[in-house]
C-alpha cells in the first residue's frame, strides 16, 4: 500500500462499512475493473490516496486486488465520491441497474 492521507481508523471504517453494507456494490466494482470478472466474493481490505484494496475469490481462491482512484484523494469526504463513481460505472461496464434504479424495459 502506498503512503496514506488516511489514517488507520477512517479505513478501517470505510472497509467494515463496505464490507457489511455493500458486498454486491465491491463484488461488481472488482468485476469490473479488477481484471476478475470471474470473482464470485470480494471484499475492501484497505485503501490509500491512490486506490482501494480489494480481496476477490476467483476459483476459490483468494487474490489481491487494486484499483486506483480517479485522482489522488487526500480527504475523507472523496473516498465516497469515488466508491459511488467506480459502482455506478461498474454497473454500465457490467450492463446492471444501479441500486434503486429501474432497468429499461422493467415496469413497477
């Protein structure tokens, strides 16, 4: 991992926040753009200013994943930014509905 702008705590809180709240939204930002689209489970285990880290189960077994940012990310703040743009662009790479959105064609 590079150096961090974060520290130890607000990562461990943003991973055990993805972790137990958005498990899809990882595995679908891994499949994307980790180069597994195979993973069948991932989960954040760290990040920096310059990208998430991410464990993926590909074949059952465990592989290291990185995915950098955008841009170099130095507050808090941005680290969910970039976790909403890679899912939402992980979801039209994928060719998913984003969470709470329709896909076309689907009738409520």
């Amino acid at each position: 991992m590079s150096a961090t702008p974060f520290s130890p705590d607000v990562v461990a809180a943003v991973t055990q926040h993805m972790n137990d709240d958005h498990p899809d939204d990882t595995l679908l930002i891994v499949r994307a753009f980790g180069g597994y689209p195979e993973a069948t489970a991932a989960r954040m285990t760290g990040l920096d200013g310059t990208a998430g880290e991410y464990s993926a189960t590909v074949d059952g077994r465990e592989v290291a994943v990185r995915i950098p940012w955008s841009q170099p990310l130095t507050e808090r703040a941005q680290i969910r930014t970039e976790v909403v743009r890679l899912y939402r662009e992980a979801c039209a790479r994928l060719g998913v509905a984003p969470r709470g959105e329709a896909q076309e064609g689907t009738e409520h």
